[in-house]
C-alpha cells in the first residue's frame, strides 16, 4: 500500500497489524471495568429440531458494546477476558443472565401447551473450568432462578477437554450428575479421540460448522457424507445428541437431517438476536 518510495518517510512494518495491537491495549485496559460498566450485552441463537423444525431451546453468544468501537465480537475479547481473569466474573454474569432468560421465556411460554420447555445453551471457558468455584456458582444461580438444571446445557469446546485429566473432569461430572447437559462444542476440529468420549461427562457433540459447510453442494462430498454419518451413529450409540453449527441454507439443513442430526443452529433459521427475537420464533412456531 506504500506510494512510491522516495523523501524521508518512514513506514509501519505492518499499519493494519500495529493497529489491532493497539486496540488490542486499549481493549485490555477497558475490559476490567466494563461489566460494571454494564457494557457486555447477551444475543440468542435458536436451537431448532431438524425433524419438526420446532425451537428447542437457544445458545448465549455475549457481546460486548464498546462505547469508542461499536459491538465487539466474543472472538475479540473473549481470549482477553481469559488472558487478564475477568472471564471468570463475565462468565457467571452470562451464565446468570441466561438462566434468568430462560425462566422467563418458560414463564411466557406457560400458556402455550404445544411448546416444550426452552433450554439455554452457555459457553464455558477453559479458565472456567479449572475455577473452584463453577459448580456451586452455577448451583447458586439456579437455585435463585428456579431453573430447572436439565433446562441448562453447558458448552466446552473439545479442545479444552483434550488430555483432561479426573480433576478437570470432576466438577462436570458434578453438574452432569445434577442434570446438566454438557455439550462438546466445535467437534470435529481438534484431534478428536472418539475413544475418549467414553470417559468425558457429555451428552450433547456439536458438529463444527467446517462440517455443515461441506454439505454446501448437492450432493455434498461423499467421504464427508460418510464422515457425518459416522460420527452421528457413534454418538447416538453412545447416548449421544447431535447438534450441527452454522447451517445456513435448506440444503444443508435437509442433508444434515437425512444424516440423522437432531437439533440445528444456524443463519439459515436465524442469527443470534435480542431474547424477544426468540419468543417470537418459538410462538410463531408453535401456532402456525
Ligand atoms: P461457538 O460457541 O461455536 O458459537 C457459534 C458461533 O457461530 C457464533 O459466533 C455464532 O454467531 C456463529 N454462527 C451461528 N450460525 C452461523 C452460521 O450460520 N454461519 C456462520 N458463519 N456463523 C454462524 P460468535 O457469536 O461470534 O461467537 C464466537 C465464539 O465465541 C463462540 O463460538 C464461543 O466459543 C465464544 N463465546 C461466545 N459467547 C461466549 C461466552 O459467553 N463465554 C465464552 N467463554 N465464550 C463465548
Ligand atoms: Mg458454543
Ligand atoms: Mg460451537
Ligand atoms: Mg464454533
């Protein structure tokens, strides 16, 4: 991008990359006060039975509203509030606010008998995990909520669990054994030992959205197709629910289905949005 060279200019290496680490720092050095600040905000992403299409439930994507930069992205900040700690107070604030969500989603859906009772899907981060205190933190909130926990299903990415160890696993298996659903985010992506599934505390894979995408085309590849299967017959033979990322046309959706994945979460139903956004999905869904 540099003009032709010549005068006593001096030139950045990299402009663009000196410009993200700056924001990088300037993001850093905000992070810490913006929950007080009550920066962060929550949008939800329905969660959708493949095979009736009903909503089941919705995933929490945080997002924190920047009063210089706009509406950050979790990717942006997420590994900064993990690098500096403040993931942990930020993830008991998510995790609270979307349990309280969910109740009230219930309560309003009372009236509607065809609708089954939505669930709230939260990310945990790996920081999360190893913080003593995750299990009764989440305990507390839904005690004070009166969220059911099987109303709750937790997300950890497989790369977090890789290699883990029995205490890594104990307070998921805690919560597991509460009635919480442990999901296995991103599957798929990392050095995914099947064999391993035994032992983790999971009910729930999520298929990487590297998988959906392979069934852009009609007919999709068909060493992915038979990939997919595979991967959904082994998590259905071990007790496993399937649920596939970033679905974004019919054509997946309805290939994914034929493949016998069960729920679906992508563009192609919705993009995350405000919790009445939901509502309406859900009751639409549910009258017409
Ligand atoms: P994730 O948990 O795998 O969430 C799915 C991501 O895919 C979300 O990105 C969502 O907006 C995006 N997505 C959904 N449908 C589609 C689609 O059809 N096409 C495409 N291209 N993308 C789709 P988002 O909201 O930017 O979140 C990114 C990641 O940030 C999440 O990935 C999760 O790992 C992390 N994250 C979000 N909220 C939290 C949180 O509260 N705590 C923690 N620890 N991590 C969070
Ligand atoms: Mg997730
Ligand atoms: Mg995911
Ligand atoms: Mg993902």
């Amino acid at each position: 991008r540099a003009k032709s060279a010549g005068g006593n200019r001096f030139e950045l290496a990299d402009p663009e990359a000196d410009a993200r680490a700056i924001t990088r720092h300037g993001l850093t050095t905000a992070l810490p006060t913006a929950l007080d600040r009550g920066e962060f905000f929550i949008e939800y992403q329905p969660l959708v039975h493949l095979g009736d299409g009903s909503v089941r439930g919705a995933e929490a994507l945080v997002r924190w509203l920047h009063p210089q930069h706009g509406v950050l992205s979790p990717d942006r900040f997420i590994p900064l509030a993990e690098h500096t700690g403040l993931i942990v107070p930020l993830g008991r604030w998510v995790l609270e606010q979307s349990v309280r969500q969910a109740r009230e989603w219930r309560e309003r859906h009372g009236g509607a008998e065809s609708l089954g009772p939505l669930r709230i899907n939260v990310n945990l981060s790996p920081c999360q995990l190893t913080h003593p205190g995750l299990v009764q933190d989440t305990v507390d909130i839904l005690e004070r909520t009166g969220v059911a926990p099987d109303a709750l299903c937790l997300e950890v990415t497989e790369s977090a669990l890789i290699g883990a160890d029995d205490d890594l696993l104990k307070p998921l298996r805690r919560l597991a054994e509460m009635g919480v659903d442990i999901a296995l985010d991103d599957f798929g992506t990392g050095y995914s030992n099947l064999a391993n599934l035994r032992r983790l505390p999971v009910s729930v894979l999520k298929l990487d959205r590297s998988f959906t995408q392979s069934m852009q085309q009609f007919p999709a590849d068909p060493v992915d197709l038979k990939i997919v299967e595979g991967i959904v017959s082994l998590a259905h033979s071990l007790d496993l629910a399937v649920t596939v990322e970033g679905v974004e046309t019919g054509a997946q959706a309805e290939q994914l289905r034929i493949l016998g994945c069960d729920t679906a979460q992508g563009w192609y139903y919705a993009r995350p949005g405000p919790p009445e956004r939901l509502h309406e999905l859900a009751l639409v869904d549910a009258t017409g």
